[in-house]
C-alpha cells in the first residue's frame, strides 16, 4: 500500500477544507530548500519534487509552504499501519510513505481480493488518506502495482507478463542505479531481465540483482510484522459502532467464551491478553493485562478488562464507536485439568486472581512482591518483582530460608543511619549508642554476627567486615546495629550504624 500524499495529506488534516489550496512540502537539501511532497493541486500546476523553493515561489508566490516533519509522518504511517492491523497481524513498515501487508489467507473474509483492494482505499479517503493499493503473488510486485499498475490486482502467475514493462524503479533502486542504467540505455525492466547477471552485478550492484529477483519471486521476502503476532485470536465486527462500556465489556465477555474454547482444545491457558479496540474514525487502542498463572475463564477474563478500563479513563474515547473488537492471546502456558479439592477452597488460586486484578488497575509495576535473593548482605537479601513475576522466579529458582539464621528485625531501613557508639572493649557490642540526638542506654545485647562484605560490592576496592548487634535499651527499644570495619586489621576507624528496628 503506497499512501501517496502522506506527508501532505497530514498537513490538510489539520485544516480541512473543501477546495484544496496548492500545497508544498520542502526541505533543505545541499542548502536549498527543496521540494519534497506536493498535493495534487500544486502537481496540477506543475511543479515537481526536488525542485527548488526560490522557483516554485518566483512561478506561484501565494504557494502554501511547510517545512518537512518527518517525525510526524512516521506517526501518521504508524497508525495507519494499527489500523491496517483489521485486516491483517502481518503489516510491516515500508517507510518513509508504504506499508506491506500480507493478506494471504484472509481476503476471503473480505469479499475477495477485488474487494479487499477497493476497500482499504476508501476507507482510507474517508479519513482524508490518499492511498493506492497493489495485490500480487510478490511483495516486490505489488509494489510495483500500487506504484507504476493501472489496476490494482495482479493475476496469479501473471507477474512476468506484469512486470516487464514497467521502469526500472519499479523494482525499488536507489535513484542513483536507476541513473547508471538509464545512461547505460536500460529503462524497462524487460530490457535486463534477460541480460547475463553477472555483468549487471559487477557494474550496478548486488543490491540490483536482489531487487530484480524479489520482484519476479526467485527470492523470498520475509515481513517483519510491528506487532508480535497472537497465539490465540478471536475478534467481532459491528454493523453500527459499539460505545457504550455495558456493550463493551458484553463483547469481552463473548469473546473470551471463543478465546476459552480455542485454548481448552489445545491444553494452554493465556499469560497475556490484549483487546484491540478499533475506532470507527480509524484510531485503535490497545489494552494489556497480564496473568499470575494461566487464565482462561471468560468471566475472570472479563473482570480484568473490567479493571483495565476503569484506569484508563478518557484515554480510550471511544468517539463514534468501536466498530471492531478483537481478544488476543499474546502468552500461553501449558494449562492441565486441575482436579478440585474437597476440603475447602484453594486460596492460593484466589491470591492469584487478586494479584491479577489489583495488577490490571493500578499496574503490574506497582504491585511488588517481596523475594529472597541468594545473598548475606541484609540489604541485598531480598528484592521487590512485579507479583504477577514471583511465581516464575520462585519456579526457576526456589530458595530456601535457613531455619537457624539469627532472626532479622522487623523493619530494615533503605540505607544504614550512622550513630555514636561507646563499648567497653573495642570488639565488643556497644554499651550506649546517640540516634537521631537521642542516647541510649543498651540494657542487653546479643552478638556479633559478623557479615564479611562481597570484594565487588566496594567502588574503592575496599570490603569491610560488619559485625551485627542485637541490642533493647532501658527504654524497651530494640535495635540492630553494626560496626564497620575491624579495629587493627581493617583500614581506617570502624564506624557505627542502625540498620533496623524490631518493633
């Protein structure tokens, strides 16, 4: 699909009017401003791209002029590319003004290829989007047909008979090889396809030959598709636009009972769901929500979109409808027949639904779970996943917790607060420490336990070995405290910190 005027077509967007006004787009070039996109209007006066602004402006001095965005217009393609997505997942990127869809197998859906080919283009037109669409049994070919063809279908087998009269830049060159063979006396495509390739490969390139292959199908060309493609898809197109959320959430409903069956058959369950939902203007949304554990239960399925949207907000106006939604299965995971126990319920299923749900809403980033790390430095020892993630790290890698570690305080602060301290001898546990300009007296203490720092945890090269306390003052206080460093066999003076509190 070749959107013709793109770049310009964006800018009339913003201003539509009923006559279009001649319309230039220009940018710098070996520094001169040049033209680069023109809307019909300006061709019809006959203007022509890369030719220089002082010239189009001393023939025409009321010209509308913009500068080139080329960031602009790679959003403009990009969204055209997820609108496109409704007729296939294979779309593929060919900048800076074409997309590559690969409809094999579903035009059927849409009337036939005929259809399909007249379809895209209004549809298209009716959001003010010139586009002209090519059909071929190559993707090289169908460049060529939305390029350089009169009609937009190429017949099966017919690409040869096709492709041999057009130019040469029908095959994708770069201007310059389009140049060197003009001067060479090549134009047409006929005039090399016969030609020992060899000679033609030495003179104008590999690239060239690729190109010439590509087009005639001798070579396959893969589609990189912008969107990974579903395990699992299920959709439903409307008549009239959907918009409120009751017919939404209704859809999800009906869609995840298809999306169940389609998983059931084959023994999976989802890890990660997608809706698509497609505006009737051509703007899509798209909505994400992640599994604990594989799900395939349409009503859990439903309450997690339930969620999703009542975050979004405005940022999913639905606007003059939704006239096509789709479910898809982005993750599966092999999912068994669990028998049901009959003692009670199994709360660790519903934890993991709550997880799923509270994950949806506020998002999986938020909602952390706490894990052990397999580490003896305290504020390494455990760390903060995303809940929805615990279950695979505890799966690939269970660690068990010693039984007989000396007990850790309830609360452990991020970074240790450095206090004063004063010990009877210099090794032993502390006997009044200030915390924050307040003393305290030690009324008991327990330790050390010392905790040899790893070698690469010191920027400086230095590791020193801290030596744990466990210490209640005469105010009923109970704190973990260390020292840092030994006296006489650590460089510098150990110094003395809280690292957390038991109650």
């Amino acid at each position: 699909m070749w959107l013709k005027r793109l770049s310009t077509d964006r800018v009339e967007r913003r201003s539509p009017a009923s006559d279009k006004a001649p319309l230039i787009i220009v940018e710098p070039v070996k520094s001169a401003l040049r033209i680069c996109a023109l809307n019909d209007a300006a061709a019809a006066l006959g203007l022509k791209m890369a030719m220089p602004l002082a010239d189009a402006r001393a023939m025409y001095p009321s010209l509308q002029v913009e500068n080139a965005d080329l960031q602009s217009d790679r959003s403009l393609l990009e969204a055209v590319a997820d609108w496109c997505d409704r007729y296939t997942p294979l779309v593929g990127l060919d900048p800076p003004d074409g997309l590559i869809l690969d409809v094999s197998g579903c035009a059927h859906l849409f009337g036939g290829e005929r259809a399909l080919a007249e379809d895209i283009p209004s549809r298209l037109a009716r959001q003010g989007l010139q586009a002209e669409v090519g059909l071929a049994d190559t993707a090289g070919c169908a460049w060529a047909a939305a390029r350089y063809g009169e009609t937009p279908l190429v017949p099966k087998d017919a690409t040869r008979d096709f492709l041999l009269p057009l130019p040469l830049a029908a095959l994708r060159l770069d201007g310059k090889i389009v140049s060197a063979l003009a001067q060479a006396g090549l134009k047409r495509i006929a005039d090399v396809v016969e030609r020992p390739r060899a000679p033609l490969a030495a003179r104008f390139g590999q690239e060239f030959i690729r190109r010439l292959d590509q087009a005639f199908g001798r070579e396959d060309e893969s589609i990189t598709p912008r969107l990974p493609l579903p395990s699992y898809v299920v959709e439903r197109r409307f008549p009239d636009p959907i918009a409120r959320e009751e017919d939404l959430l209704g859809t999800i409903e009906q869609l995840a009972h298809e999306l169940g069956r389609l998983l059931e058959r084959c023994g999976e369950g989802a890890l990660l769901l997608q809706v698509a939902l497609f505006r009737a203007d051509g703007k899509v949304y798209r909505l994400d929500a992640g599994t604990g554990e594989p799900l395939r239960d349409p009503g859990r399925i439903k309450r997690l979109f339930m969620e999703r949207l009542a975050t979004t907000g405005d940022e999913c106006d639905p606007g003059f409808g939704y006239d096509m939604v789709r479910l898809s299965a982005l993750m599966c995971e092999r999912l068994d027949p669990a028998q049901c126990g009959l003692a009670g319920q199994d709360h660790q299923t519903e934890l993991a639904y709550l997880v799923d749900r509270l994950s949806a809403r506020f998002g999986s980033r938020r909602l952390t779970r706490l894990i052990p790390r397999d580490t003896h430095i305290p504020e390494f020892a455990v760390t903060a996943i995303p809940a929805q993630a615990a279950r695979d790290v505890f799966a690939a890698d269970p660690i068990e917790q010693d039984s007989l570690a000396p007990v850790r305080p309830v609360r452990l602060f991020a970074h240790p607060e450095p206090i004063e301290a004063v010990a009877e001898v210099p090794d032993g546990p502390p006997v009044r420490f200030r915390w924050r300009h307040v003393l305290h007296e030690v009324a008991a203490a327990e330790g050390p336990e010392r905790i040899a720092m790893e070698w690469w945890r010191d920027a400086e090269g230095h590791a020193l070995t801290r030596d744990y306390f466990r210490v209640e003052s005469k105010e009923g206080a109970r704190a973990w405290l260390y020292r840092e460093g030994l006296y006489g066999r650590e460089p510098g003076n150990p110094r003395w910190f809280l690292h957390g509190l038991f109650a």
